[in-house]
C-alpha cells in the first residue's frame, strides 16, 4: 500500500481511494502548496511513501508527507518504495478525525534524519563495516557541517561514533578525483531537491559567483586542482566554487553549483551553470554578475546567446580608460569598446552612475559623490534603475555568509572531499530553507508571513549537533593518566 499527497487546493478528500495503475493509494491533503517542478499539470500531485499491509493503518490516521517534491528521496509513480516523512504525528479528536487546530512539529531527530536522506539519496557512499556503517558516514559529514569542526573533532566528542580514521578511510577511497564531474551532478541534484516550488512559478533573477576558500598546503596545482588568485587569508591558492543564486525576495536558494578546474575559463563556467539550470527547467530572467566576470569573450558570449545580463564594471585608468566616464554632475547612458589582450573589441551600452556616500545618514566622514558603472547586455534601463537592480545582488554574499555558518573544516589534499564540504554548506542552506517554510507559517488574513526566529539558521545546526549527541552520546568527563604533583 503507498500514501500519496496532493497540494492545499487540490485533490481528493482525506482518506479516499484512487486507483493508480494496479495500486490502491490514499489522498491526503497537504498542508502546504507544494507542486512537482517536472509535472505539466499542477491539479494533483502525487507522492509516495512505503506502508507495509501488515501494519493494519486505517484512513483516518494517515499523515501527510511534506519533502521536496523533485526525485532523490521519495521515487514518484516508479521505482524503490522509501520512508520518508517530517512534522511529527498528527493529532486527532475523540471521534478519529484529524482536529482543525492542528499545528506540526518539527524536532531535532527529524532534522538530522531529513538531512540524511536527502545526502543518501544523492552521495554516493558507503560503509559496510561491523563498527561503522553508512548512516554513521552521513551522521558524521553533517556533524562537521553543522558543527563547523573536523572528523577528527566531532569524532572525539561523541563516545559512541566510529573512529576517525576509519571515517577519513571510508571517504577518501570512495571520494575520488577522477569522479568530480559524477559528484557534482550529485551534488546539484541534492541541490535541487530543496529548490522552493515558488522558484518556478517565472523566469527568476539569478547571480552568479565564485566563492574561494584559502589553501595552504604544498601539494602541486596539477594534483591538488587548487586555482590562484588574488592574495588573501595569507595566500594566494584558493579551491574555488561557482555559484547559481536565484535573486528573489525571502529567498536565499543556490540552485547550482561547479567546482573550478585550474585549466577552466570563465565562459565555460557560465556556460555550465546556465546549461544546470535549463536542465532544470529555469529560464533566467536577467543574470546579475560582479566585475570579475566582465572580460570580453564573457560579454560577447552573452550578446551571442541573448541572455540578458547586468554586469558590474571595474574603473581602469587614472586618465583615461573607464574612468574618463566618471566625469560631470548627473549620471547617464552610453557606449564604450572594450578590447581584451588578443585584441578582439567588444561595444557595449554602458550605465554610468553618480553616487552618493552614506556619510549623511551614518554621520561619518565627509559627504562625497562616487562613481559606479554597469554593462547591460540585452537590458534597456536607466543608470538609477540599473543601480537599484544590482544592489539586489547582495543576497548572495549573505548566502556565503550563511553558508559559512554550517560549513566545515579540513586540512585534506583531497579536492573532492573538499568540493563536498563546500557543497554540503549549501546543501544545508536549501535544506534550511525548505524546512523553515513549512514550520513557520503564521495564518493571518492575506498572505502569511514567516516567523523566521522560529527557526534561524544557527537553531538547525544545534538541531543536528543535538541529535548526534543523542544517538551517540558525548564525552561528558575524562580520567587523568596520573595524579596530578602540586
């Protein structure tokens, strides 16, 4: 026997039969609109989760299964039956029906199991072992996510969790270089699996960018796959990731993401993650890019495939250059050639902007006007109104930050181990996301808003690290190898 869902609207009654196929299922009714991103047809949407015959389960206490409707955890219509179920039980009156007030709940040893499957769905790995199996694998990697630690130090903390070494073992036999390409469809698919139903409903803004993360060993580049750059945290080797975000307000969702080969080149950067989101069945509406990505053969690549972009530029010169732009009193259109290092030109429309600094509302400094200039490919705005739509990007840098919070640490020279900690930051981030609209809805007239204190980013790791504690237990004394000379 299966359960299936359908959407707050739509479907069914509660406990009535359908015929699927040669299966019997069950409508329920779900209290959130959730709809599959793959089905053409949003009047009913159906989700399946394994209920063995011999449990003797009536209608009336069916309970609803709120996941993310896209493929990983739950096989839809085809394929392995698997639990897969969050919200707690649901109450119910003397006369077996469920009580209009009913409110779900969402604890730790949810999240952690949430959180689980939607890696083991995805990741391949696994442990086989007498001591250490896959769930202990996946318990770990979030204990280091959400803990911000290491292997080392999230297994010396709980008493009853696998060695580290057998742990580091596991990991670096079956994350291997060769299989990047592999693991990041992997990743992008778990990615994918907490993309909000709202992201489709139009053509979304989307940002991307890079994120790097400072490497300080000695292994060399054309093994360790670590890209240079410009010099910071004390030195100049980064392992560097690219980034998808879609740009909507509430909405701090990564969609896709790449990891930098030494040998790639920006357009082939772009060009995958724009191709990610096709797959995905997301049109970008306007791409948003920082200075970094404003060379010629990116912008000549964009005008060829008539994505409209809005790309930050980077004033060159001390006379001349970009900067002779940032001349008279009032902010204007124009065009400008850009010419790269082989020589090949590129015209573009520019947006030059005269700013202000905020020495007037912060009461710091002195007042004084700043230039900003914008490159618009297929965009016909006014430099005010170009100046206002960027500044919409810097949710993505506050994605990084978030992403900062559950991400965790390693001193490895294994690049795919550490694509997979970059990766599972976001991961946990769409994750959070997900979960955060669905348990903190507050009714009110019109549409609801989020009680975002509910359930804040820093709660959902202490979620995950509580209930490791729990499963393993932790290290709540230890015993001196001597006693100790005063």
């Amino acid at each position: 026997m299966y359960e299936i869902g359908g959407p707050l609207n739509f479907g069914p009654p509660d406990g009535q039969i359908l015929s699927v196929g040669e299966r019997d299922c069950i409508g329920v009714n779900l209290p959130t609109p959730i709809v599959n991103s793959g089905d053409q047809s949003p009047d009913f949407v159906f989700y399946e989760r394994w209920v063995p015959e011999q449990e003797g389960i009536q209608l009336d206490s069916v309970d609803p299964i709120l996941h993310s409707p896209t493929a990983g955890r739950c096989e839809k219509q085809t394929g392995s039956p698997k639990s897969c179920k969050i919200g707690g039980t649901r109450q119910q009156s003397s006369e077996g029906k469920p009580m209009s007030n009913d409110t779900l709940k969402l604890n730790d040893r949810e999240v952690l199991q949430y959180t689980r499957e939607t890696l083991q769905a995805h990741l391949p790995l696994h442990a086989a072992g007498y001591r250490c199996t896959t769930d202990d694998l996946f318990n770990v990697l979030l204990g280091v996510a959400a803990g911000r630690g290491t292997v080392e130090s999230v297994c010396a903390d709980l008493a009853g969790s696998p060695d580290a070494e057998t742990l580091r073992g596991y990991l670096h036999e079956q994350l291997c270089v060769e299989d990047l390409p592999d693991l990041a469809e992997d990743l992008n698919a778990a990615l994918a699996d907490e993309i909000p139903r709202r992201v489709w409903r139009q053509p979304p803004e989307v940002a991307i960018d890079f994120q790097d993360r400072p490497y300080y060993g000695k292994t060399p580049q054309g093994e360790g796959l670590w890209v240079r750059g410009r010099a910071h945290d004390g030195t100049p080797r980064f392992y560097r990731i690219a980034t998808a975000y879609v740009m909507r307000h509430g909405l701090r969702v990564t969609l896709a993401l790449r990891f930098v080969l030494p040998g790639d080149t920006i357009v082939s950067v772009v060009d995958d993650l724009l191709k990610r989101l096709k797959t995905l069945g997301i049109r970008v509406a306007c791409l948003y890019l920082d200075k970094g990505f404003g060379g010629v053969s990116v912008l000549d690549y964009l005008t060829r495939h008539e994505q409209p972009a809005l790309i930050a530029c980077t004033l060159r010169g001390k006379t001349g250059g970009t900067r002779a732009l940032c001349r008279g009193h009032k902010s204007y259109r124009t065009t400008y050639t850009f010419i790269d290092a082989q020589g090949q030109p590129f015209t573009a429309e520019l947006a030059v902007c005269r700013v202000f600094t905020t020495a007037k509302r912060t009461k710091r400094m002195k007042r004084r006007a700043d230039w900003l200039i914008f490159i618009l490919i297929h965009l016909d705005l006014s430099p005010r109104q170009a100046r206002r739509l960027y500044r919409r990007r810097v949710g993505l840098e506050s994605s990084y930050r978030c992403a900062g919070q559950v991400r965790g640490w390693t001193a490895s020279n294994n690049p795919a181990y550490r694509f997979v900690l970059l990766a599972l930051s976001f991961i946990l981030l769409n994750v959070w996301i997900h979960l955060r609209w669905l348990f903190t809805q507050v009714p009110r007239r019109g549409r609801r808003r989020l009680d975002t204190k509910r359930l804040q980013l820093t709660r959902l790791a202490k979620f995950i690290v509580r209930a490791l504690e729990q499963l393993y237990g932790c290290v709540r004394e230890i015993e001196a190898p001597a006693i100790p000379r005063l």
